[in-house]
C-alpha cells in the first residue's frame, strides 16, 4: 500500500513540476488545413497545397488549378523554378513564382499553375526551388464544391508577394474545421 501511495505522489510532483511538457502543443506544429504541407531546409514553407479538379470531371485528365501558400522565413530571396508531377503529367505554373524575403506568396484566390494529364485523388508532386533540394508532396484534389465551388480555374497573371507584416498566410481556401 505505501508503495502505491510513493508511485502516486511522485507521479503527482512530476507533473506538478512541468515534467510532462505542458508547452507542447502537437496541433501547433501541424498547419490546419485540408492541403499538403511541408518545409524545405526549415525556410521555405509550402503550406494548404492542393489541386482544385476541372469542371468536367468525365474529360480525360481535365485541367486542374494547383493552389499553394509559400513562404520564405530566409534573410534571402528565393524561386520556386519548377513543379512535377510523379509518374506523369504535365505542370505549367503561372509566371516566375519569386519569393522575397519575409514574405510569402499564394496568399489569396489565385492558383500558382495548372496540372494536366492526371486524374487522382491525391497526385505526387515535387516543388522545386533554386539553390535547395527538392520536396516532394502528396497533393490531395479537391472538387469544385462547397467551399472551393468560387475559386479561380486558372492563374491569369504571374503571383505577386503578399504585403510585408508577418509571413503567417491567410489560409486558401478553406481552413480544416470552418
């Protein structure tokens, strides 16, 4: 019984004293949204990447419109020179993607390209920057309903940084959980 007692108050003052890592938030280190995530050398973010599936979902490989956030937290300016698709298919992004330093660009309704020539539910892509290794992704497809039925079918201009002021995005389209 008094062994019972010693296990149950050292467990308490453990945990009175902060052993169990009360700071840690496991939901903080994963960005909530329903797209892919990732980070390259733990400057370049890629956050809420997906493709938003053609009108015509009976076409053969319609064309889709590939959404991303991505943010640059170097001290340096960087490029994301080109997107492929694993196992076939064709990427073509809407301008040079140039991100400044401390900003993020994808921010708002635009797609940063299109992909044709696939028809997944999830598509390997890998995102490749200058002067970095490349990060590959499994891109999930979104149908074009609900919250993503008003997005933008396709870029019409090369993507513009975001305003200075925090590189923490406005989420595209739509959060996890709205």
């Amino acid at each position: 019984m008094r062994l019972i007692i010693f296990a149950l108050v050292v467990g308490f003052i453990a945990v009175a004293a902060g052993c169990t890592k009360p700071d840690v938030n496991p939901t903080a280190s994963q960005p909530q949204n329903d797209g892919a995530n990732a980070d390259v050398q733990k400057v370049l973010h890629l956050r809420n990447v997906f493709l938003l599936s053609g009108t015509d979902p009976a076409s053969p490989a319609p064309k889709q419109a590939l959404y991303a956030v991505l943010i640059n937290e170097s001290g340096k300016p960087a490029r994301l020179d080109r997107v492929t698709v694993d196992g076939g298919g064709t990427v073509q992004l809407a301008g040079p993607v140039e991100l400044p330093p401390g900003r993020s660009v994808g921010t708002g309704e635009k797609p940063i390209g299109t992909v044709t020539g696939v028809r997944r539910d999830s598509v390997p892509m890998t995102f490749t920057f200058s002067g970095m290794a490349p990060v590959r992704l499994n891109v999930p497809v979104k149908s074009r309903t609900g919250p993503y039925a008003n997005l933008n079918p396709g870029p019409a201009q090369p993507l513009s940084p975001a305003p200075t002021g925090g590189t923490q995005p406005a989420a595209t389209p739509p959060a996890h959980g709205e």
